[in-house]
C-alpha cells in the first residue's frame, strides 16, 4: 500500500473581491488598509490569526481554520496585492491557488501550507469476518464453474458504524467503528443496497421484493417503501444526505424519495431527476473525467445553474465518482487509475477541502476483490475511509484514519 502524504493545511481562503474603498482600522498592536485589492498592514506582536479574519472579512472572502494559529507577528507591509502579502505574513510557506473556471484572473481560493504532513492517513484493519453462517460471519457461494458471490454492499454512519449487507445469508450485519459486531438485521428479502440517515435510519433496498425496508433510529420497524419496477430495475444504489433518502439509476441519475403520507394514498413521492449528487440542502454535484490527467467537479444549483468547477489533476485517470462530504465539508472522490507497469487499475480516495483545493491522496488501496460488489469505499463523518473487501479466505473491513491513531495491522475475526 501506498500512501500520498501532502501538507497539513493552517487556512484555506475563498476569494470574492469586492470594490472596497480605504478602511483602516487600529486593533491592538496592528492596523490594516484595503483599497482596490491592494493591503497596507502594520502590526508590531500582532496574533496572525487575527489579522487573517480582519483580512478576510476586508476583502471578501471566508477563512477556514483547520488548527489554532497561534503565531505572534512584526510586519510592515505597505500597498501589495492581497497575494503577495500573505506570502509577507506567512514567510517560508507554500502557498497553492485555485482560480475561476475558464482561467480568468479571479483568485478563488488559496492554501496557506506548512512544510510536509507528520500525519497523513494510516490504514487499520478492524475485523477480518470469516465466511459462514454463524454470528459476525458472512456468507460466500463459491461453487466452480459459476459466478462466486459474497456481501453486495455495505454502508457507514456519520458515527463510523458499519452494516454490511450479506446478501447469501439474507441479513444486515451492523458493526461498532472497531469491528464488534453489534446487532443484526433479517427477515428483510434479499439485502443488495444500504443506506443510512444522520438521525441513525437505515433504509436496506430488498431487490427480491421490490421495495426499501426501514428500520427508525430506536431500532424498530418502520414503514416499507414499494418501488415500481420500472425505477427498480434501473436502481443502481441508494444514498442519504442527512434525512433526505435518494435513489442513483444505472445511468447515474438521482431522484428524492419522500415516504408515504396520510394524503398519498400510501404511495412514495419521487422527484427527480436531480441535478446531480446532492451534497446538502442546496448544493448539487457532478464529477466527470475531462482526460487521462484530470478530471472536473463541477458544483451546482438546485436549479442547474453552475455554481463553481474545480479542476482535479490525477495522474493516468481510469474513473472518478463522488464518495461523500464530512463534517467539515470536506468533498471526497474515488478514483481508478491505470497502472503504469501493465494491464489493471488502482483504486484511490482525493479529498478537497471546502474551498476545492486538493489537500490530500491516497493511493494503492487493496483491491483483491474476489466476488463483485455494488460499493468500493465510504467515508464517514469524521473523514475516515471506510473499504468492505470480500477476500479468499474473509471479508476485511479496512479503515483510513486522519488522526494517525490507527495501525497497519489486522484484528482478529469477530466471534
């Protein structure tokens, strides 16, 4: 496995200059002037941090604060573009920009970088689940001469909890961030596809029976969501952004399902098609590969209409498709490269932080998949990568941390 370490971010700032006259404003041991794009600062034992805000707030543009600065500075910067005085408050830095689409002059957002990460991601395997029947265990049919078929599909929660669906065995297995198995689901067709809400709901689509099985956060049954054929035989997967339950067809198209009211005569409203993956109440998204070096995230609105498009550069680019958003609004894409050696493709995870920069990249994920599965990777929603792979001799559930608190190492199966 390999592991692409890039650099720990101190701020990632948004760009959206504004004609703003001369204002200047004496805070403590510092003063700050912006006129037309261009900053005198003075500041003697200034906290930097307060001086970005100030700045951010002059200019226009929003400053995200991933770990306290708490440096003290002494700088008289007089009349610089706004660029070229933050490389002044930040001396020795790396610096990475993001412009407008097109390649216009518009500075959209900016990295202020510091040397090379001591953290990056550390991968942990936090069960090994043998095949079989039994508690914690998963269910295979490897019969020679047919197609060999294990779990489907797997899902994580906003808590890193994962259910696995064990489509041979017909059940859901729900397991802790560390891989104790903690309940089980059955009873409920032919599991292929899971997802779960951030309220704790988990809605299992039943292929056999043709319509999406809910369980409510306390645990109970609710109500099973009857989908017509027509859509089903089009379902790729089902995906949650917060309470909102939504359908992916093969085609890759997003339509919202609403569960029945009194006043639908039981039936479930769908609206649709989206356009495109829905990353919160407003905000759509659509990825897709330009050539074999890059690929575009383009950002858009409820009615279509682009909102932002970011370049992703990735080297020798198979495919790209959206895996999901953290809590800090973090944007994550799985990639395939192909290799350089020979025939065959590498699976990775991209994560951008909220203003479209690339901060980080992981490559070289194990990818020794012996039967097929609807679902690569997840993230949850502390960052984390999460993989299901169906081995030759047990399913791993592996786990790619930020926090460096994992191991490479393997736990045992669940008993």
């Amino acid at each position: 496995m390999k592991i692409i370490k890039f650099f720990p971010v101190f701020a990632v700032l948004i760009f959206s200059f504004s004609s703003e006259g001369a204002e200047e404003k004496a805070s403590g041991p510092y003063s700050l002037s912006l006129e037309e794009g261009r900053v005198t600062i003075r500041a003697e034992d200034a906290a930097l941090e307060e001086i970005l805000r100030d700045l951010a707030r002059r200019a226009g543009f929003e400053l995200f604060v991933y770990r306290p600065l708490e440096k003290r500075v002494t700088v008289d910067i007089r009349d610089l573009p706004v660029e070229e005085a933050l490389r002044k408050l930040l001396p020795g830095h790396g610096f990475v920009f993001r412009r407008s689409p097109g390649g216009g002059a518009v500075l959209r957002a900016v990295a202020v970088l510091e040397g090379e990460s001591a953290d990056g991601y550390t991968r942990k395997t936090v069960a090994r689940l043998g095949y079989g029947a039994g508690p914690g265990e998963i269910g295979r049919i490897n019969v020679p001469g047919t197609e060999r078929q294990g779990p489907r599909s797997f899902a994580v929660d906003r808590d890193g909890k994962i259910y696995v669906c064990d489509t041979v065995n017909r059940k859901v297995s729900i397991f802790g961030p560390d891989g104790e198995l903690i309940r089980t689901l059955a009873g409920i067709g032919l599991p292929t596809d899971i997802a779960v809400a951030d309220s704790g709901d988990i809605y299992i689509l039943d292929e056999e029976g043709g319509r999406i099985v809910h369980y409510r956060s306390s645990g109970s049954r609710g109500e099973d969501l009857a989908i017509s054929p027509g859509l089903l035989g089009r379902t790729q997967s089902l995906e949650t952004v917060g309470e909102t339950l939504l359908l992916r067809t093969r085609d890759g198209r997003d339509y919202e399902l609403a569960p029945p009211t009194p006043d639908s005569d039981g039936e479930v409203k769908i609206s649709g098609p989206l356009p495109g993956a829905r990353i919160d109440s407003r905000l759509f998204c659509r990825v897709r590969k330009v050539s074999a070096e890059a690929a575009e995230v383009e950002m858009v609105g409820p009615g279509g209409e682009a909102v932002d498009l970011i370049p992703v550069p990735v080297e020798r680019l198979a495919s790209i498709a959206i895996l999901g958003r953290d809590r800090e609004g973090s944007l994550f894409l799985q990639v395939e490269q192909f290799r350089p050696e020979g025939p065959g493709v590498d699976l990775g995870v991209v994560r951008l932080n909220p203003g479209g920069i690339v901060l980080e990249k992981i490559e070289g994920i194990p990818a020794e998949y012996t039967s097929w599965t609807a679902r690569l990777l997840q993230v949850d929603g502390n960052g984390d990568i999460i993989q299901m792979l169906p081995g030759p001799e047990a399913v791993e559930l592996n786990r790619w941390s930020r926090n460096g608190a994992g191991m490479d190492t393997a736990a045992p199966p669940v008993e």
